[in-house]
C-alpha cells in the first residue's frame, strides 16, 4: 500500500494581518520556531511517502516560489510532485487534481491530504495516526483526524463519533459560540482537524456522484496542462465550482469515518494561538513593566512597550497592528475596514512587471539621462577605442583591449543613434569602425580577438569574434565616410569564415560558444548586411539556416544534456524567427517555439529569471543570473510573439514584461550594471562590463520595432 501525502497550501489566514498576506500567507511565515508551518508539514509527512510514493503539493501558482524555495531549504524537494491552481477554487478541487494525478499512477493509492498551515509538534504520533487511517481508507473509508479537545474553542468545526478510536461519523458541526462548545465537548466531540486520509479512487468516486462538477473540470485540467509549463493546471480548473470537500463530500457521503486522537494541534488561525506555542515572539524587543505580550517586528525594527497586558503587537514594514490577545478571532472585522478605507495594505507591494509601454519609455530614459551619457564620455577613450569595463564608481578599468568589445560598442551607439539617442554618437561610431579597421583586421582580413600592450594584434582569429565585427561594420557602414572599405572588410571576412565554418562538423547543441551558436550568430550578420544589395548576403544567411535549423530541430526532439545555457537557446530562437521573417514563411515557427519552451526550463520560478544553465533534466541549474540572458529572454519572447497564436503571444507578452523586471534587478540608477547575481539580492561586486550596452541597446531596439507608442515617430525612443 504506497501512501501519497497531499500538502494543501490553499489557506490564505487572513486573522494573521499583517503577517501574512495573499502573497505570502501564514503557511510560509515562520510563526512557530525556526521554520515555516509549510516547511514543518513538509517534513512530518514526507516520510510517509515510502520508496513506492511520492509527497504531492498543491498550490497556488503565485505561491510556486515560496514552495520551491521552501522545500529546497529542507532538503525534501526530490521526489515531491507540484501541482499549481492557476485560479484558487477551494479544497474540493484542490483535492481532486491530487487524487486524480495519484489514481493515473497508482489506482491503489492512498492520499494523505493535510493543511499546510497546522501545527503538530509531535510528528511521529501524526504518522502513526496516519498509517491506522489508511487501512481504514484501504477498505473505502475516507478517515479526518479527531483531535481531542482541551478547551472550549469556537474557532475550531466539531466531529461527533458514534464511539471511541476508529469509528463512523455521526455528524459534522461548524464553528459554534463559545457556550456551544462546552456543550459539544460534555457531548464527546472531537476538533476536525481538517486531515483526510482516503485512497485515491474512493474520492474521485465519491466526487463523480456528489459533486460531478468539481471532477469533470479537474479531470480535463489534470488532463491538460498548461502548455508552457507542465506543473500548471490546465486552463478547465477554473470551471470547477468553488466548494470546500466538507459541502462536496464529507457531509454527504456514507463512507465518513473519524480517528480520534490525542496529540497537540492547533491551526494557529489567530494570535492568540500563536502566542500559546510560547514559540512567536520574533524580533528585537524591550519590555518594561509588560507581561503576557506577542511581539513580532521585522529586522532593523525595535519595539518598546510599557505597562501593558495581554498584547499582540505585530510590525510589518507598512503596517502596525495592536490587539488585545482575547480579541484575536476579531481581526477580520478590521479587515474588513481595511478593504474599504486601505486596501492597498492588505497586501505586500509587489514587483509587479511593467507594460511593455511604460518599460519601454523608463528604459529609454535610464538610457538617454544615465547610460549612454556615461559611457559615451568615461567610457569611451581615445582614438575611438573604449573602455572594457567601468568601476561601479565610474571609473574606467584598464584591461587588453578585445575586438569584441570595441565592435559591439560600435553597434550600440550606431542603434542608440538610429532611435533618435542626441548624443555624440556618429563620431564614436565613426571613430570605433576607423579603429577597428586600422588595428584590430589582420593583413589575411580577419579580426584579431585582443590587442597586445604595445597595440599590435595579439590573439588569433575566433569565429565568434569576426560576427560581432561584421555588426559593427554594417552599423557604421552608414555613417562613416569610408563606407565602400569597411564594407570591402566585412566582404572579406564573411568569404573567409563562410569557407571555414561550412566545412565543420556541426555539433548539435547550442552551448556557449559552439558551432551551431557560431553559425546562428553569423546568419544574423548576413541578415544585416543582406540589404545593402550584395545577394551574396542573402546566399550565406540561407546557406547558413537550414542546417542550422535541421541541427536544432534534432536536437529539440531529445533532452538536453547538463551545461546547456538557456540564454543561447533564447538567441537561437529569436534570430532563426527573424530570418524567417525575412524570408516571409521560412517554416521556422514550430521550431522557434520549441527552442524558446526548452529555454524557459532556465526561468527559476522562485527569482523569475533566467539562469546560467540547465541540469539533466532540464531544470535551472544554481541561482545565477546574468543581465544578457534576461535581455534575450525579453528579446525572443518580443520576436516570437510577432506570428504566435493567440493564445502563445499572450504568453510571450507577459513572459516580455518578467524579462524586463528581471533585467532592471541588473542596473544600477546612475547609468551602471551589476553582470552577475548570485542570489536574489546579492551580486558579484565587480566592474560593469561595456558589453552590457550592447544588449541593453538591443532590448531597446527590440521593443521599439514591437511596441507601438515607440513608432510615433519611429525614431524618437531615446529622444
């Protein structure tokens, strides 16, 4: 008999204001010691999930973070199953999606359902309360939890059993005053702990006869997922009615039966049940003359009190809450008043992603008054050479000078240009191409990578360096004065590498700075240089995109192996869609869609933003971020939403507006950016590297050609 314990994470304890809150409710709260309520379930029931069954978590999907990172921090996140609701619709069809994923695996199954938010300090009578219940529930019997009473308490339902221990339920009651209470527990009442232990096919059979509409709903979204990502409940669970499993089920059903048991329970609903763990006092606090008080303040807050009794004084960052401990089960009534005359504290400030409007106008901004000012006159040296890097303070930062830097420089400020930015820009662009041309080409026409000390050519010729230059020269070919030499230059480097890059066996995955990565860089150097009326051009970007995309298409149809980056994966997709809109129809989509869908596997669900790699099977591996990735995130999303289905390009748009909140945690006010985050407030302290420009410039540029309020007049984005 394989056991499924099912965390419910669907309460949302709002008598705990102002700790918790719809975005991080009191399950996630540390209220009782060190851990969370969640992370305390989380580890009394996953034991229970022998070597034949697995822990379930059903969930929220605004809450997904929370879950990840909660399980993460106890070591328990192998072998757990999340399902998200993409619409709260109440413990009936919360309980269904796990029974019906259980019941698809395991058609024995027994679930374990238990509430997130309760607490039980003694796991093991828990657990072996649990394995009694589910050979009852082997027999067709659905077994809650009777907690024996130790007091009178009207914020707890009550369970009349028909007798001792295991026994049938005669009758559930909901919360009663005060003086009904005494009554229920002179009766023999037991508390309904709101655990439920039932296998997976008894429930949904119970649910088909008594509550049809919760199970045809869940059954279609189980069935059906999310297609962008699989841990989210199709779009169908919003059908389902909104109904507790105590009105769907339980008190309808012939097969309710109640174990009755006698170890320490308590939902911590309210303050009051928060200060009797003796555990809830968080914070910094001094008392003078003041007993019998609950105090909770956030870091770097101190709180006094003097000559008081009886007190929950609770500090968020935003709001205060003072209560008399006997009136804790009142705070819904304030609220209540909240809602009215406040709302906006009801819930933390989120960082809610911008529209692509706004963030393309505060972009533009940051980038006209901080940026470009910045690196246009610190960062750009002279003779047309620029810095490869500047101190977080300002600073220029002395470093061998690569061509790789001084061509995507070019690029940036030749587009920056382009937009309407009125800085300085035609002389740097004129002035980088001149010194890209006179001492960075070879006599063989290709580019060196660095320069050595005394300013001569120092390093070979790497293929991924020659793209880059071949931007920066289509960028100035415009402006500059000598147009027909550097085109002569691109000319001859694109003859050079085409010969050597088509002659290799192309490896099949786009890693870091592999062939097929190589190629889809150079197919977009063609893709700009095709207009200027050479057909040779479009000859190499063709030549160059069907065995690019045959590559990639083989490779889509099998997992990637560890190592892979999703942020090249975003380019691929992003420069394969712009060729094949190039061509009009090139049938790229399909594919383009797929590399973008494997790619978001590398969003980290728990920061919202793309990290350095994916593992073996497919999942964020680490917590580092780095700003390019986040630009190409933002800038395929943009391109692949151009001829998505309705349906994806919703999708796309919003995953543009995350990419774009996860590339602002990347700048700095003042016209920098940090390169790496390691954690989802700490970042390498090192030099904002100048290559950072050259992806800002092009999430701008991007944006610009997508978002409508950038084309009136087409050019006046960095105006």
């Amino acid at each position: 008999m394989a056991l499924y314990p099912v965390i419910m994470c669907g309460g949302a304890g709002t008598r705990l204001w102002p700790a918790s809150r719809p975005s991080r409710p009191k399950q996630f709260i540390p209220l009782a010691g060190n851990r969370s309520l969640f992370q305390e379930t989380a580890l009394r029931v996953a034991p229970l999930a022998q070597e034949d069954g697995r822990l379930i978590v059903v969930g929220g999907v605004g809450h997904r973070g929370w879950i990840m990172d909660q399980l993460a921090e106890i070591g328990v996140e192998d072998r757990v199953e999340i399902l998200l609701e993409p619409q709260a619709r109440d413990s009936a069809a919360a309980m269904a999606a796990a029974a019906l994923w259980t019941h698809a695996r395991d058609p024995m199954g027994v679930n374990i359902f238990v509430a997130s938010d309760h607490h039980i300090p003694d796991h093991d009578a828990f657990r072996e309360a649990c394995v009694v219940a589910a050979e009852a529930a082997r027999d067709g019997r659905i077994v809650t939890l009777g907690v024996r009473p130790s007091e009178p308490s009207s914020a707890y339902g009550y369970i009349s059993p028909e007798g001792p221990g295991l026994a049938p339920v005669r009758a559930f009651r909901e919360k009663p005053d005060a003086r009904t209470a005494a009554d229920y527990i002179a009766a023999g009442y037991l508390w309904n702990s709101g655990n439920f232990i039932v296998t997976a096919a008894t429930l949904l059979d119970e649910l088909k006869a008594n509550a049809p509409g919760v199970e045809i709903a869940v059954r279609q979204a189980v069935a059906n997922p999310s297609a962008a990502d699989r841990a989210v409940l199709g779009p169908a669970f919003a059908d389902a009615p909104k109904i507790s499993i105590d009105y769907a089920v339980m008190e309808k059903t012939r097969h309710a039966s109640v174990l009755e048991v006698d170890f320490e329970w308590s939902d911590l609903g309210a303050w009051d049940a928060i200060a009797a763990t003796g555990e809830g006092d968080f914070g910094q606090h001094i008392f003078e003359d003041a007993e019998g008080c609950l105090v909770r303040a956030p870091d770097g807050m101190l709180v006094a009190a003097l000559g008081v009794r009886d007190l929950a004084i609770i500090a968020e960052h935003d709001a205060v809450l003072v209560c008399d401990l006997d009136r804790a089960q009142d705070i819904k009534r304030l609220v209540a008043r909240i809602q009215t005359s406040s709302p906006q504290h009801l819930d933390f400030a989120r960082d809610a992603p911008e529209t692509l409007d706004a963030g393309a106008r505060r972009l533009a901004d940051w980038l006209r008054l901080r940026a470009l000012p910045l690196w246009s006159s610190v960062g750009a040296l002279d003779d047309g050479a620029f810095a490869e890097a500047l101190s977080l303070d300002g600073r220029p930062v002395q470093g061998a000078r690569s061509a790789r830097v001084q061509a995507k420089q070019i690029w940036a400020y030749a587009e920056a240009g382009r937009l309407g930015w009125q800085g300085p820009w035609r002389r740097l662009v004129v002035n980088g191409a001149e010194r890209l041309r006179t001492h960075f080409l070879r006599a063989d026409g290709l580019c060196c990578a660095r320069l050595g000390d005394d300013g001569a050519p120092a390093d070979g010729t790497a293929a991924y360096d020659q793209v880059f230059v071949l931007l920066a020269l289509r960028a100035a070919w415009g402006v500059a004065p000598n147009a027909a030499a550097l085109e002569a230059c691109a000319v001859s480097i694109r003859d050079q590498i085409q010969e050597r890059l088509l002659l290799d066996t192309r490896a099949p995955t786009p890693g870091s700075s592999d062939p097929v990565h190589i190629d889809i860089h150079l197919l977009e150097a063609c893709l700009a240089w095709e207009t200027v009326g050479d057909a040779q051009w479009i000859a190499v970007a063709d030549t160059l995109a069907a065995p690019a995309r045959a590559r990639l298409e083989a490779a889509t149809e099998r997992a990637y192996p560890g190592g892979v980056a999703p942020g090249r994966l975003f380019e691929c997709a992003r420069i394969l869609d712009r060729h094949a809109r190039a061509r009009r129809g090139a049938p790229t989509q399909p594919l383009t869609m797929r590399l973008y869908d494997v790619a978001t596997k590398g969003v980290d669900a728990r920061i919202r933003a793309v990290t350095e790699a994916l593992d073996e099977q497919g999942r964020p591996r680490g917590g580092r971020t780095r700003l390019w990735a986040q630009a190409e995130w933002l800038r395929a999303a943009l391109a692949l939403s151009i001829d998505a289905a309705p349906g994806d390009r919703v999708r796309l748009e919003r995953d543009a507006q995350e990419a774009l909140a996860a590339l602002w945690r990347h700048l700095t006010p003042d016209g920098l950016w940090r390169d790496t985050r390691l954690t989802a407030d700490r970042f390498i302290d090192e030099a904002a590297p100048a290559r950072g420009l050259y992806h800002l410039v092009g999430v701008l540029s991007d944006i610009a050609d997508h978002t409508p309020i950038l084309q009136a007049p087409a050019d006046a984005a960095l105006r």
